[in-house]
C-alpha cells in the first residue's frame, strides 16, 4: 500500500520506471496491429534520438496515443497496465511543458493529499511537481487500485546527504514550493482554503464542547487577591506559632500563642467570607446535574 508523506522531496525511481513495459498497438485504416511491448525507457530513448521531439494525444479516457517521427504508438491504459501508462503520461506532459525531457525525468514530486473513492478500491494520491523552485505541474494524481497496484518503490525519499547545509538548504527550497505553491496555484489556494476550513470547523467543535461543560459546571473558580493574601497571611501566623514553642519563655508564650491563635482564627474568618461564592457555585453545580440527570429519557 503507498504512503507518502509531505514537506518531502520525492524523485521516481528511473531503475524501476525505465523496466515498466506497455503492451503497444498501431491503428491502421482498417485494422488494429499489435506490437511488441516496449518499456518506457525504450520510449524515452526514441524521444531523445529524435531531438525531444514528439506528439501525444492523451484525450482519450482509456487510450495514450504517441508520435515519435514516424512511429506511432497506441496504447490502452486498461489492457497495458494503469500504473506505467499513468506515469509515461504525467512524464510525457511534464516533458512538453518544460521542453526539457530530463526535468520530466529527475523533477521532485511533493505530495499534498489523498483520496479515497466511495463506490470502488482506488485510492488517488495528489502531487505537485518542481524543478527547483519552479512549479511545472500544479497538480497531478496517480491512482493506486487493483489490479493496477503501483509498486511501494515508484516514488523514492531524495535523502542525498553531503553537508549539514546541503541538507538545510533542501529543506528550505521544499518549504518555499509549498508555500509558493499554495500562494500562486489553483489547486494550492484550494487546499489552503480548505485547512483553513477544517480548521475553523475544530474551532466551533472545541467552542461547542466548552459552552456545554459551562452550562454543566459554570465558570471556573478564579483565585483572587482577598484568597491569596489570606494564604500568606496564614502561613505567617502559622509560622509565627512555631517560632514562639522555640524560643519564647514557658509563661509568656502561652499568651502570645492564644493571642495568635485569635489572629490566625479571625483572618479564617475573612477568608471563608470572601469565599462564600464557593459554596453557591457548587451547589448551583449539583442542581444543573441533576437536572440534567431528570432529563434522560428512561428505558
């Protein structure tokens, strides 16, 4: 099964693409004559002998039609096997739009999406395709189905590695194609526009999800200046206590102890009155349960 993964360069694989062999036909006036099957680097060689000069004609939803010179090649995408017809199609457009025949040839693929059809076992993958930081093709889709599965190896990760700045500068230059990408495509701003979608949807799911836990337990409880002061002026007193068992006379420290312990008792005292939302908040809390309890329709 392919997987591929983006913000990586990937470059096909020649030794595996160059063996891909397609089951030809020549198309007479009055008959069809069958051929013997040629692979695609065999095509590719007769391009470069005739000066990168050629014709397709990839109109047709089941046929490629070719002209190299004065051969002519025909070849039916379902009989010839749809994984090496789709790749010599998006080369042989690849090639023509760049008048280049090795840009076709070692151009980074970068994948963006994939796709699953609801009706059949197909499955589409989506890419873009550089030459540098030129953007030859904006979209293209190879479709991985049976029996025309393509093989794991068709796309291979460019991991070349020479110097730590080779490899920073790589990422950089695939950073800039997406983002050029996204910003001067039609197939980029639209799949820009839909993260920015999804995630404006998961935005309302979260908002969604917190005014419900609201309405169940109500806003959470602030610590305010009058708790955290109380806290410390707690401490203190509790502390003060402790220095007094240690250091103070038998006599004398019961009376400052019982002194403090009034002190440490009063400011309690202010603590839990400005802390009396606290039990409002939770009984509020407990009837908004328990209505909502009421509420569930019963078996």
């Amino acid at each position: 099964m392919l997987k591929f993964e983006q913000l990586i360069p990937y470059h096909i694989n020649l030794e595996l693409v160059a063996n891909l062999k397609l089951e030809a036909y020549t198309r007479g006036k009055t008959e069809t004559t069958s051929l013997n099957p040629i692979s695609i680097g065999d095509i590719f060689e007769k391009i470069d002998a005739n000066k990168g000069e050629f014709i397709i004609d990839d109109s047709g939803s089941f046929s490629l039609d070719i002209s190299i010179g004065t051969d002519y090649y025909s070849f039916d995408k379902l009989k010839c096997g749809g994984n090496a017809a789709q790749i010599l199609e998006i080369m042989l457009n690849t090639t023509k739009k760049t008048a280049d025949l090795r840009a076709a040839i070692h151009c980074n693929w970068f994948y963006f999406e994939e796709d699953t059809h609801l009706e059949e076992p197909i499955q589409n993958f989506y890419f873009f395709l550089c030459k540098g930081e030129q953007i030859i093709e904006p979209e293209v889709c190879i479709s991985d189905s049976i029996p025309f599965s393509f093989p794991e190896s068709f796309l291979l990760k460019n991991k070349d590695k020479f110097t730590a700045n080779a490899v920073k500068n790589r990422n950089a230059l695939t950073r800039l194609c997406y983002e050029k990408w996204q910003n001067e495509t039609l197939p980029g701003r639209i799949y820009a526009t839909k993260l920015k979608m999804e995630q404006e949807a998961e935005l309302k799911r979260l908002k969604k999800e917190q005014e419900a836990e609201l309405a169940i337990f109500g806003n959470p409880i602030p610590i305010n200046k009058p708790v955290r002061h109380s806290g410390l002026w707690i401490g203190s007193i509790f502390l003060i206590l402790v220095l007094v068992a240690v250091f103070v006379p038998e006599h004398y420290s019961i009376l400052i102890f019982l002194g403090v312990i009034w002190l440490m008792l009063c400011e309690l005292f202010e603590l839990l009155k400005t802390q009396n939302y606290l039990q409002e908040m939770i009984v509020e809390s407990i009837e908004k349960l328990i209505k909502g309890i009421a509420r569930i329709p019963r078996s």
